[in-house]
C-alpha cells in the first residue's frame, strides 16, 4: 500500500521543493511559484521559512561535519562544501 504522505504533499513539502529549485525556474515555472504563493498566506509563510533555512550557513556547516573525508575529495575537482554555500542574504 502506499504511503499516503507521498501521494499528498503536505505544504512544508511542496515549499520546501519551490524553495530549492527558485533559481532555476523557467518563467512558466516562476508564474506558477507566483500563482502557488497567491493562494494561501501559509504557503508564502511555508517558502520564506524553507528559502531562509537553505540559505542557513549552519545548515551547509552541519553537512559538511556530517559528511565523511572521501579519498580525493581535497583535489582541485573537488570543492569543498562550503565553496558551494549561497550568499547570505542582506
């Protein structure tokens, strides 16, 4: 049987996805975010919470500590994670 929740993504789900992806949405798909945010004050409370967590510092922090020192991962292919963290926000 499957799992209901993956049939039916909550809220902090769907944010949490429009919040990854929201700089590299196309314009329909940004029209869409747009029309998404619309609907409900929850949902535009549910995306800035989840944009402000992936934008966390601490968060590319904890994953870095939480990942363990893979054999090349020092080489120059190979930035480390916190060369990949965005910018803070202003």
């Amino acid at each position: 049987m499957a799992d209901p929740r993956e049939e039916h993504p909550t809220i902090t789900e769907i944010a949490a996805d429009w919040a990854d992806r929201a700089d590299e949405l196309s314009p329909p798909e940004r029209r869409e975010l747009s029309d998404w945010l619309a609907r409900s004050p929850e949902h535009a409370r549910a995306f800035a919470t989840m944009r402000r967590l992936l934008c966390d510092p601490a968060l590319f922090d904890a994953a870095q500590s939480a990942i363990p020192a893979a054999p090349g991962a020092d080489t120059p292919d190979a930035p480390p994670l916190t060369a990949m963290r965005p910018a803070r926000p202003a």
